[in-house]
C-alpha cells in the first residue's frame, strides 16, 4: 500500500474488524482525508506512521490506542501540527484481556495534543484516571522526559493557557472507567458537553461561558459554579 503515494483519500468507516493499519501507511504522504487509523502492534503501523501525513484534514478515528507501548510514538505522531483537523475520535479498547497502567494512557492522552483549531473531541475507553483537555502548556520534551525520568504520572498544576482548545465546540467522554477528576476551565467557545458511563469521575465544571448542551451520565458528581444557559438549551443529568 506504500506505492500509493498519490493518493488524496481513503475512506474506511466500515473496518470494525481492522486490527491495524497496512504496514506502511505512513507512506501515504498526499493523504487529505482518512477516516480510520487502527494503531498496531508492529512498527510499520504504529502511531508514529501519522508523523508524515501533514495533510489530514476533517475527521480522523485514530483507535486501538492500548497498542502503543512506548509513550514517545504518541508524541511523534505530531497531532498538533495537523491544523486542518476538525473532528477527533481518541478511542481505547476496554477488553478484560486488556491490562494497563493508567499512567500510560494519562501520558498518551497529554502527547496526542491536537492542534488548538480542532472543533470536536471524543475520547472513548481512556483508562487514566486524570485529564486536563490539554489546557497546560506542552512544551518541548518536558512532559515526557518528566514522565520517563520519575517512571510515574506527575499530577497536572492550576491555571490557564493559551495554547489551549480554544476553538474546541464538541467534547465526548464515554467509558472512561478509571478517570477520577476532570477539571474543564478553559474551553472558552464549548456549546456541548457529554460525559457518559464514566463511573469514578467527578466533573468538575469553573467556567464554560458558552455552553448550550451539557448531559453527564453515570458519572459519580457534578460539582462546580451554576451554570447558566440560553433557553433554547438543554441540561441532562442522571445517576
């Protein structure tokens, strides 16, 4: 499939069965759109295979991230450089056969930073027990040499950033059984918000001067400022 350098488009939604990617893809260098990116186990297919595909564009599914064995791949794959981006899917596979540390998946979350255009964000199966929505600052190799020196997840600090999802509209999360605290602060143009079956999580909301559409379920508590919205919005909360 690396022959295919000329190809513009590749369109496989349908690939359920998929366990990875083509060895190679990251050949694929004219790719604009690709809807599906299975991480795999072999390197030919693995996330650093993203690198080289700088034109991406739209909507990408990037799944099968319990693959990545080694944090630095996530931090190759240059998410943040791919400004053309405005739907992402980051998506871990929950299988009882499937035994990780959380730390790993706190760090691989952290390093696949998109870039601050993105519109839409789901994250489905993520099994860290911390998130940020990427609102602290990245810069350099600190987070992960951080990571890689101490060999454990160094809790994220306070305040803001401007290098966060600033134009981000859409944020799922769904079965992240394992996050405890999400702290969303600086998400300055949000207008919906879903959390779903994430059963430890207590969300915790300061400030979201946009918001329009908020329903949590199955989470543990809702804690923060009253949040006031428009009347032709919706608020669904459930146990």
């Amino acid at each position: 499939m690396g022959n295919l350098i000329k190809l513009h488009h590749l369109n496989n939604p349908s690939t359920d069965s998929l366990e990875e990617m083509p060895q190679g893809i990251g050949k694929l260098t004219s790719l604009r759109t690709m809807c599906k990116f299975v991480v795999g186990n072999e390197i030919g297919s693995g996330l650093r295979q993203l690198k080289s595909l700088i034109h991406l564009q739209g909507t990408v599914c990037i799944s099968r991230l319990e693959n990545v064995k080694e944090i630095s791949a996530a931090k190759e794959a240059q998410l943040n450089g791919k400004r053309n981006l405005k739907d992402l899917l980051l998506e871990w596979n929950n299988s009882t056969s499937n035994i990780r540390e959380p730390e790993t998946d706190t760090c691989v979350l952290d390093l696949l930073k998109p870039h601050q255009s993105l519109k839409k964000l789901k994250i489905n199966g993520y099994g860290g027990t911390k998130f940020a929505i990427y609102t602290l600052s990245i810069t350099g190799d600190s987070l992960f040499s951080r990571y890689a020196r101490m060999g454990k997840w160094i809790p994220h600090g306070s305040g803001k950033s401007d290098e966060g999802l600033a134009d981000l509209r859409e944020l799922f999360l769904v079965s992240c059984s394992k996050l405890q605290r999400t702290l969303l602060e600086y998400l300055p143009s949000l207008e919906t918000l879903v959390i779903r079956k994430c059963e430890q999580l207590l969300v915790s909301i300061l400030s979201l001067p946009t918001l329009r559409k908020l329903t949590v379920n199955g989470c543990k508590e809702v804690v923060g400022r009253a949040i006031n919205l428009s009347s032709s919005s919706s608020v669904v909360l459930w146990d």
